[in-house]
C-alpha cells in the first residue's frame, strides 16, 4: 500500500491558499491597488436601515428629503406638507426642521417608522425620499486577533452570528517607509457593525470564537504629517473652499447637482467666515484682567462705561454710535480722566467747580453726561472681577454708592453719584441691541452650541467617543454656571432663539447619552431652565423629557441618585399643570403611579435619610394635577389597587395642616391650582381612595377644615376648595358614626350664608361658597339641619 496524503485542516487550507493568493507587497503601484481592493469595507448590498422592534429608544425619528434638486423640502409650505404626512401616517408625534433640505419625522413606535418607509406610493406622490439615522439601528463592534490575510469579503463570508451584519472594516494603520511615502498597514483587528442597537456576545469565525467588545473611534491624525489631534485654522478651511468653487466654476458644464454643490460649499463659506477675524485698524486692546475667566470666548466684546463729567450731547452721540473700546480699569487715575478730557477738547465749565448750592444745575447736566446703561457696564465689570452673581454684582455697586454718597463732597461728583443711583434703584437688565455680544451670552452659546455637537455626533454615529466625556462635562457645567449666575434675560433669550432649538436639541441628546454623571448634569442644566423662563418648561414638559424621566425611575429602583434626580425634575416639570401628551402616559400611567407609591411606603435600604418618600409625594401631587376629572384620575385608579397607603396619607395631611404646596416650586403665570387641597379633594371623591384614611385622619381633616373656614374671608377661593374637601368626607367616609365638629361646621356654614354681599371682584366667589353651603345643606340634611 501507497502512503497516505495527510489532510489539511479546513483552517490551515483557507488561510494557506489565502496567503498565496492574496500576498500584499507594498514596493509596486500594482500591488499597492491589489491590496487597496482587499481591505476595502466590505457593505451588504441589499440591506435598508429599520428600527428593531425590541428597540430601547422611545421616539423613532425618519428622515425625509427633496426628489427635487432644484426645491429644497424647507422651501415648501410648513402647514401643507404637515397635512399630508399626517393624514397618511399614523403614529407621528410632531415633525421638526432639520436644515434647509432635511425634515425629521418623530413616531411613537418602531413599526410605524418602519411603515413610513414602506409607503413608497406616498412619498412617490409627493417628490420625497426617506431615511433612518444611524443611531437606534446599528451599533459597532470589534474583534481582535483576526489573521491579516483575510479580506472583508471572506470574513463576511465566514462569519456567523444571531445579529445581523451590515458592514465589515478591518482596521488600518497609517506608516511611513524608510523612502518618506505612508501606506497603510493592516492590524488584527476587524469592526464589525451590526444591524441591531445591542451587540453580540461574540461571533463565530470559521468555527473560531471571537469575543465582541465595544468599538472606539480612532483619534484624528493629520494626513500631511501624521500628527494626532492637529486641527487647521480657519484661514486653511476658508482657502480650501475658495479653491472648490473656482474650480466648479471653472467647469463651464451646467447641472443641478453642481448649483446644489456650489450652495452648499457657499454656505459652508459663511459660516467659517464667522470664524475668521477681520483685520483690524485699531491698536491691539490691553490684555484683560488675570481673573477674568477663562472660559470666556475670544471673540467676546466687552461693555464699557465713562464716567468722565460734563461732555456735549453731539459728543455723547457720537461716542455711542462708534464701536466700543475694551473695558476701562476702575482703578483709572483721576490724571488720565483728565488728560482724556483734554485730548477731546471739553473744556471746564464753571458748573463743574460750582459749590452745594448749584447742585440742581450739576444734578441735571451730569445725568445728561452719564452714558447710557452705565450703571449696567459698572456691575459688569464687578461681576467679570468678582465672579460674583448678576444679583450679587447689582447689591455691591448699589452698596458702594450709597457709601461713596455718604463721603463724597456736593458737587458734580456727587451728582453723578446720585444719576446711578437712580438708575440702579431701576431694573438693571443687559440692553436688547446688546445682548448677542454680551460675555455671558457668548459663553453661553458656545456650550449650547458644543453639546449640540455632540447630540449630534452621537446620533450620527450611534456610539459616543471614549474621550469626549470630560469636554461634555465641562461644556454642562459652564452653561449651569451661566444660566444659574449671568442676567436672566440673557439667558432667556439665548433659550429662545430659533424657536427653543437648543432646549430641544438637549433633549435629543439626553435620550441619547447612557453616561450618568453626564445625564445627572443635564437634569441640572434642564432644572435651571425651568426656572428661568415658563416657555421653556413647557417646552420641556411636552418634549420626551417627562417620559424618559420615568423609564429611567422605573429601571433603576433602588440607585438612590438616580430616582431622587429625576423625581425631582419630573416634579418641576409637571407643576405647572402643562397637559402631557397622551403618548406620554405609556410611561406615566397607572403602573408608574403604583411604583411611586410603592416606594413611599417601602424606600430603598438605602434612603436613610427618608428622601425617597417626600421627594415622590410632592413628584405625585404635580403628576395629580393633570387630571381635572376624578373619574378618570390615574392616580387615583393606581391607590385604589394598594393595601396600604398609611405613610402617604400620613405626609398629605401634614401638608394640608401646615398649608404648604411643595408643588408651587415657580413665580411663572397664571399659577397652577393648590395641589394639596386639589389632591385631598381628589381622595375624598372616591369611597375606595377614602377608606385609606384612619377615622383618626378624618377627625384631623376636620379640625383643619374647621379653622381654615373660620379664617379664611369672602372671596378666597381656598375657602370653596375646603367646603367641597366637607362634602367628599361627609359623602364616602363614616362620618355619620361620630359627627366629629358638627356644630363647629354649623357656625361656618351661617357665616358664610349670612355675609353681607362683598365687592365687586370678590363677588362671585363668594356667591360659589353660599352654593357649596346650599348644595351640603341639600345632600345631607340628617346631618346638618335641626
């Protein structure tokens, strides 16, 4: 017998005849191609992005665009084309402008996304094509130690896994030979993306198991000299623009694909020619002050003041209308103020060097000499020394010129002293032709307009950047420090620009972002904003903000953080009774009312303070006052199901005793109702809700009601609010048993019907308390009448 030929293994064949087929040698241009081709990522064909339907997201947003080159779907009518999406899509919960050729279309579920998609005859009809983002679909994976023989396409081909596989990418790192010339060097590892928004424990590899792990982003490297990180100046971009369009405009070949092109490169052209510094005729201004912040923009103008005595109105005229100079130090010489006087030609007039007895002249040519809004540029420059407050900067310039008053002789000084004191007895606020150049506007957009970067970046992606937590991080915390410290109406007008979108764009981003010390900051930045402005807590009130807020509360019931943060915004956002949409009680329904209750009764272990409970009983009480109608009160149905309320009712009480309303947590109009009364009102309105409460409580009850209406005037509505409280406990507890303060009630009753008729304003709500009495007399007169 022959020998026999040894049998190579299945793996040792593919990677042998790989090998010989497809060996890489770098030193001709012919196999430098070969080798291109070979690590080329490899793409599926045939596949189409849809939304997974075990998707985590909770808003599934479609991207729509123009068949037509030559019309923009920005340049169409709003309200039509809302129309007709709407009219032949379910499931859209609002649309929102992207730019100039983009529209996203938002829908509640992943399947009804998916349709819109699907209706090829819709958007054939209307000239639109659509689209899903990355972010929600797919997701990015690596795995290492892959033989560096193997192309895309036969490791596509060889891999085997339960998700699906959209793209295969090995990685490539950039080298330089003795000769100076880069090529690129294959490295073991291989990216794999996924058609999922979860990756795979592993894949199989020709029968080999690969570990997936998390894919990074790569730095950026410049491809000139190979440097990490090097960003190129304006200037470079700007040039490189230039040289685009002349060379399209050059081709004298006419198309709709190139004006599109040259608009857009056109537009791009603007907006870096923002970034460049124009040349300027003036001298460089002085350095500024070493404690000024650092985080300032560079490009930031700061607000100056004069305090230099008598000056011509045409002077004052001129001086400002001419563009601002840099900020005058306080600590200006009395010399230089007035060598600056004589270098302007204003002469001394005798007003000036006049005793206390012209001081009525000097009052009225001084506040004619003070620049307009100096008072506000002197408590800028304390805010910018100080790094105090807005408020704060105001009561030190108001407190050092009352005690520069005290000390200062009569004269033009004092007068001038007296002009900003009455200017500052006003309201100090930045001028409206001002407020865009104004320092803490500036730091403001620039953090705003950093973090939508990153909203957007990560929603391009579908993964976040392993180093960019600590610039997130920073950018939050300049723009809390901002909104919390700068001029309330630059910070309401920054918020407001182009119709909220940055209020918007945060939210986006807090979907997306999965890092807690990162969402912790921005449940901070969005409480601020509540309170700065009631547009934008309605803006974020019927965002998925209140909806996310839930999800995560209910996913993470004992992180003590975590649930105190959230109940805490979710209860500023609710407090103003804003109406959620009805999509919003999907997570906000009857189950998330048992969960807050739950927790009430048994905190985490870990809430040994007992925050848990109080933050979720005021969070209850704004959440109680979307409902206008008892019978359909979610709440109301959730407590209905417990066996034990006993510390819930316990805590309502006490607020009820201590007339307090954790709820009213704003000044912004109109005002919502008082939750705790409207909330006991709600209890006692079902006989179920009302046996929760002890024969003890309602005696309590009682004793409250009895000297709020003993207290309480004509025309308060609280006074009707405590009557109908009456008639719930009457109509659904015992009370027949005891007739707890049944005389006491009597008298109120009297008192109430025997007022004398009240004021106009008062009127009619006095006339609404004598009907509550009336209507308790006439639903139970075994009670109350002889």
């Amino acid at each position: 017998m022959g020998k026999r030929k040894k049998k190579k293994l299945p793996e040792e064949e593919v990677f042998e005849e790989t090998t010989e087929e497809e060996e890489v040698d770098t030193s001709t241009d012919e196999d430098s191609e070969k080798e291109q081709r070979k690590y080329k990522p490899y793409f599926v064909s045939d596949y189409s992005r849809r939304y997974p339907e075990d998707s985590v997201l909770v808003d599934f947003v479609v991207f729509i665009e123009s068949n037509e080159e030559n019309k923009p779907i920005g340049t169409r009518d709003m309200m039509s084309l809302s129309t007709h999406i709407k009219r032949f899509n379910k499931g859209i919960k609002y649309l929102q402008s992207m730019n100039k050729y983009k529209i996203g279309v938002h829908f509640e579920k992943p399947s009804l996304a998916n349709a819109f998609l699907n209706n090829v005859t819709f958007l054939n009809e209307y000239q639109m094509k659509a689209s899903i983002p990355a972010v929600g679909t797919e997701i990015t994976g690596v795995i290492t130690n892959v033989p560096n023989n193997l192309s895309n396409s036969r490791i596509f081909a060889m891999l085997t896994t339960y998700r699906k596989i959209i793209c295969v990418k090995r990685i490539m790192r950039k080298r330089q030979n003795d000769a100076g010339r880069s090529f690129l060097q294959p490295t073991g590892t291989v990216a794999i993306t996924f058609a999922s928004n979860v990756l795979p424990d592993h894949v199989d590899l020709h029968g080999w198991r690969f570990l997936v792990n998390q894919y990074i982003p790569p730095v950026k490297q410049c491809y000139n000299c190979l440097s990490y990180w090097l960003q190129a100046e304006p200037e470079f971009f700007l040039a490189f623009l230039n040289d685009c369009i002349k060379s399209l405009n050059e081709n004298h070949t006419i198309s709709s694909q190139k004006q599109e092109t040259l608009a857009r490169l056109n537009e791009k052209k603007k907006q870096i020619q923002l970034l460049v510094k124009p040349a300027s005729k003036k001298p460089p201004a002085p350095k500024p002050p070493p404690r000024w912040d650092d985080s300032t923009p560079p490009n930031g103008v700061s607000p100056s003041f004069d305090l230099r005595p008598v000056v011509s109105q045409q002077h004052v005229s001129e001086e400002y209308d001419a563009p601002q100079s840099p900020i005058k130090s306080i600590d200006k010489t009395l010399q230089e103020v007035e060598e600056d006087r004589k270098k302007n030609n204003v002469p001394k007039t005798s007003n000036q060097l006049s005793s206390d007895t012209d001081n009525q002249d000097d009052s009225q040519d001084s506040s004619e000499s003070i620049k307009p809004n100096a008072i506000y540029e002197i408590v800028q420059a304390v805010r910018k020394e100080t790094q105090l407050s807005h408020e704060m900067s105001k009561v030190a310039v108001e407190t050092v010129l009352i005690s520069l008053r005290e000390f200062l002789p009569g004269g033009a000084a004092r007068s001038i002293i007296d002009a900003l004191l009455r200017e500052a007895n006003s309201n100090i606020t930045c001028p409206k032709n001002a407020i865009d150049a104004a320092p803490d506007a500036l730091r403001m957009m620039t953090a705003l307009n950093a973090l939508s970067k990153a909203a957007n970046d990560a929603q391009q992606r579908g993964w976040a950047l392993h180093d960019d937590a600590h610039d997130i991080q920073t950018q939050l915390l300049e723009l809390i420090s901002v909104m919390s410290n700068a001029d309330i109406n630059i910070s309401q007008h920054v918020l407001s620009s182009h119709r909220y979108a940055y209020v918007t764009t945060l939210v986006q981003y807090y979907q997306m972002e999965t890092r807690w010390p990162l969402r912790q900051l921005l449940l901070q930045a969005f409480g601020v904003m509540c309170g700065l402005e009631r547009t934008a807590l309605a803006t974020l009130a019927l965002s998925a903000l209140p909806a996310e807020l839930a999800r995560d509360m209910r996913d993470n019931p004992r992180a003590l953080s975590r649930l105190s943060h959230s109940a805490l915004l979710l209860s500023m956002l609710l407090s103003m009774a804003d109406k959620l949409p009805v999509t919003h009680f999907e997570q906000l329904g009857v189950e998330f009312a048992q969960f807050l209750l739950e927790l009430i009764e048994n905190p985490p272990e870990t809430d040994v303070d007992e925050q848990i409970p109080d933050l979720f009983l005021t969070l209850l009480l704004a959440y109680n006052l979307q409902f206008d109608n008892p019978h359909e009160n979610l709440l109301l149905d959730a407590l209905e199901t417990q066996d034990n309320a006993k510390t819930f009712c316990e805590k309502v009480l006490l607020l009820l005793n201590r007339e307090e309303d954790p709820v009213h947590i704003f000044d912004h109009e109109p005002a919502p109702p008082h939750s705790v009364l409207k909330l006991v009102i709600d209890l006692f309105s079902r006989k179920k809700t009302a046996e929760h409460f002890y024969t003890n409580d309602v005696k309590v009850a009682i004793d409250i009601i009895v000297r709020q209406l003993a207290d309480l005037s004509p025309g308060d509505n609280r006074r009707w609010e405590y009557l109908r409280v009456v008639q719930g406990i009457v109509r659904n507890t015992e009370y027949g048993a005891h007739r707890h303060r049944r005389d006491d009630l009597l008298r109120c009753f009297a008192r109430i019907l025997c007022e004398d008729a009240p004021a106009a304003p008062a009127a009619p709500a006095a006339r609404r308390d004598h009907a509550a009495v009336r209507a308790i007399y006439n639903e139970f007169p075994h009670f109350f009448l002889p």
